[in-house]
C-alpha cells in the first residue's frame, strides 16, 4: 500500500512540473534564458526572492540588477533583452538570427542596442562593400519594419550608417551616415543605437575604449516604437548576397549583445 501511494505522487509531481519551450526552429537562436525580462519585476506570489519567475533561474551575475547585464545600461522600467553568445561570422554560419518576443501591437518610447564587434578586416573581394552589422525589425519582414540596419563600409569609402524603413512606402528609407571611418584589425569596438521618437532622433555612436569613431544623429524619426508577434528580430553580421550589396563578414566577432525596449 505504501509502495502504490509513493507511485501515485511521483505521477503528480511530474505531471505537475512546469516545461521550458524549446528553442525556435528555422535557424533562429532564442535565448530562453534571458527573454525579455522587466528591471523591475513585480512582487508577486509566483515569484522567487531573486525576482525571477519560479522555472526561470537569474542569471550568474549575483551582482547585478535581476534582469540586466553588465553590458546592459540600467534603464529603470526598461525591458532588457540580451544573449551570452559569442558569434564569429564565417562562410558556415556568416549571421545570426534571434528572435525577441513580444506581443502584437504594444506601444513604447524607445529602442536601444548595445554589441561589441571585434574587426577582423575587410572583405578581400570587395573592401569597400556593405559589411553588416546588425538588422533589427519589428518582424521577420524588411519591408516597413526596420527599425534599424547598420553597415560599415571600407577603403575608398570608410563610412558608417544606418538605414530605417518603419511605416514607409516600398524603397523608401531614410538614411544616418558619415564618412572618415576606418578601423583597425584586432580592435573592440562598441556600438551604440538609439531609436527615439521622442526626441524624434536616431543616433549612432562608435567607440573604442574611451575613444569616439563616430557620433552621429539626425531628426527623421517619426514612426513610433510599436511591436508585432511573434517578436522583433535581431541579425548580427552579413554574407556575400546574391541579391543584394552585402559582403561576408569574414571572422568578425559579436558579443555582450543587449536591446532594450523602453516603455
């Protein structure tokens, strides 16, 4: 009788166990360790002491904010995203794809991404091609969706900018850059983007240590920060495109990767 009962409980207990989702299919890496997480989570029952839900674990870091990095800024109310990855792009695998989610139709101030890129030079083909660095979209549609795509071009042009295409017309998009860009092989950059329809701004700024590459800004934004289900969709990196301008992104490396969508 005893046995029978034990039985019986253990039944419950792992019928009754919450599941973590799988990883999302087609190529797109989701990080279900840090999903979109509020810096301020409320407290609630089904919340544990660290502020994380019960099946989610917080993150190592015990030092920092729950729901933030150390490469994330500290935005009160700001919902943080960010990944742990470490990406090289290579002919294998050139980019690559995360998908934030988010829900249809929700309404916010701002966005800001954060990244490092380590250069490792040009494309040997064509230098002063369209080397990308990050694509970010309120879907996995370009068209009207774009809030953000950033591109680093090479000798006999060495410029930096960004092009964004949120509720315009088909080819329509507007256009941050500037020229007098170079770069040195081996070298961390940090990469800075704001969309700010507040202040109506985009800005970009480029740093290496306590050094400014670049920083820029116009006053084009007018579309609102506004989302779409499943999630944005963030690609980091470029391949040789048949189709269009791109170029491989020859062993650059991506980390300390962090987009944050402010209410």
């Amino acid at each position: 009788m005893y046995r029978s009962t034990l039985f019986i409980v253990l039944i419950l207990v792992v019928a009754c166990s919450p599941q973590r989702a799988p990883l999302s299919e087609g190529g797109s890496v989701l990080d279900l360790t840090a999903p979109l997480v509020d810096t301020d989570p409320p407290d609630t029952e089904e919340t544990d002491t660290d502020g994380y839900p019960e099946d989610t674990a917080a993150p190592e870091d015990t030092d920092t904010v729950p729901g933030t990095k150390p490469f994330c800024d500290e935005i009160p109310g700001a919902i943080s995203w960010w990944t742990e990855d470490t990406f090289e792009s290579n002919e294998v695998e050139p980019t690559r794809t995360y998908v934030i989610p988010s829900v249809q139709g929700d309404l916010y101030d701002r966005l800001i991404v954060d990244l490092d890129v380590t250069f490792a030079g040009w494309d040997a083909g064509d230098p002063s091609g369209t080397h990308g660095v990050f694509q970010l979209t309120r879907s996995e549609t370009w068209r009207s969706n774009l809030y953000g795509y950033m591109t680093l071009f090479g000798p006999n042009t060495n410029k930096a900018k960004v092009i964004s295409n949120i509720d315009l017309a088909a080819g329509e998009v507007t256009r941050l850059e500037t020229t007098g860009v170079t770069l040195a092989v081996g070298t961390t950059y940090h990469v800075h983007y704001t969309y700010d329809p507040g202040l109506g701004e985009r800005r970009m700024l480029i740093t290496a240590g306590e050094e400014i590459i670049v920083n820029i800004a116009d006053t084009d934004v007018a579309a609102e920060v506004t989302s779409m289900a499943p999630g944005y969709q963030l690609i980091l990196g470029s391949d040789n495109n048949a189709n269009g301008p791109e170029v491989l992104t020859r062993d650059w490396v991506f980390d300390n990767v962090c987009v944050q969508i402010v209410p």
